[in-house]
C-alpha cells in the first residue's frame, strides 16, 4: 500500500535553494528559509520597499526622486537623469525652460511644474502700453 505525504510536507528532493540561484533574488545577502528566502543588507545599507534591493542608509533617508550617490566627503547627494536638473528641494528634478532665452525684454524667466512664465524684471510693473501688454 502506497502512502501519500502528509499535508505541509515536501519530498527532500523538492527543496530550493533559492539563494543559489543562478538569478540571485537579493543584491546583497541571501538567507535560504523555509520554503523561501529572505534578502539582508551589508552595514551602511538598508533594505529597499521591494524586498530586494539595498540602498545607502544615508541616501534613503533623502526620499530622492530618482537616485543618490556619496559625495567624496561622505554626504549623500540625489541625482537626476541627462536634461533634467535637481528641483530647489534637492530631490526632485526638473526641466529647466529658462536656460534658452524665453521671455522678451525687461521679462526674467521663473520655471514652474513642467513649464515656465515670464516675470518683470525688480523695478518693472507689468501694464497696457499701445495695445499690449508689456513691462
């Protein structure tokens, strides 16, 4: 008579070792658990949202938008992608209209959320002149 395995119970021969993967789950440490896995962080590192990836400690606390690196005098600095540059709130980034020249003369430009507008210049006061408006 043949006996089935016990509900929970595996054959030896089905156990994982999922930390020796070929595709390593954790980008840093690997504990093998029961039935599966847990992902550990080397010190100066912590855990990530996802489970599984590890971040500099100190650049997590940043909360930056896209990435962060180590300056050379240990302080973490966020980083932004080509054409974009870090946002006055030294996280986020943006797009940086005002670097080509935008606005008409006696106009500064100020960048807004995805866009500009053109301001008058300290001493200027926008006004109606010969049918426009103008500074």
């Amino acid at each position: 008579q043949m006996t089935s395995c016990c509900f929970g119970w595996k054959n030896i021969n089905s156990i994982v070792n999922e930390c020796g993967l070929p595709e390593r789950p954790c980008s840093q440490r690997c504990m093998n658990t029961h039935g599966s896995y847990r992902c550990y962080c080397e010190p100066g590192y912590t855990l990530s949202a996802d489970g599984y990836t590890c971040t500099e400690a100190a650049c997590s606390s940043l909360h930056c938008q896209f990435g962060c690196q180590m300056e050379r005098g240990g302080a973490p600095r966020c980083l932004c992608p080509p054409g974009l540059h870090l946002a006055a709130d030294n996280k986020t980034c943006e797009v940086n209209e005002c670097q080509q020249d935008v606005c008409p003369p006696r106009r500064t430009c100020k960048n807004t959320f995805g866009s500009f507008v053109c301001v008058c210049k300290d001493g200027f006061v926008m006004g109606a002149l010969e049918g426009s408006v103008k500074c």
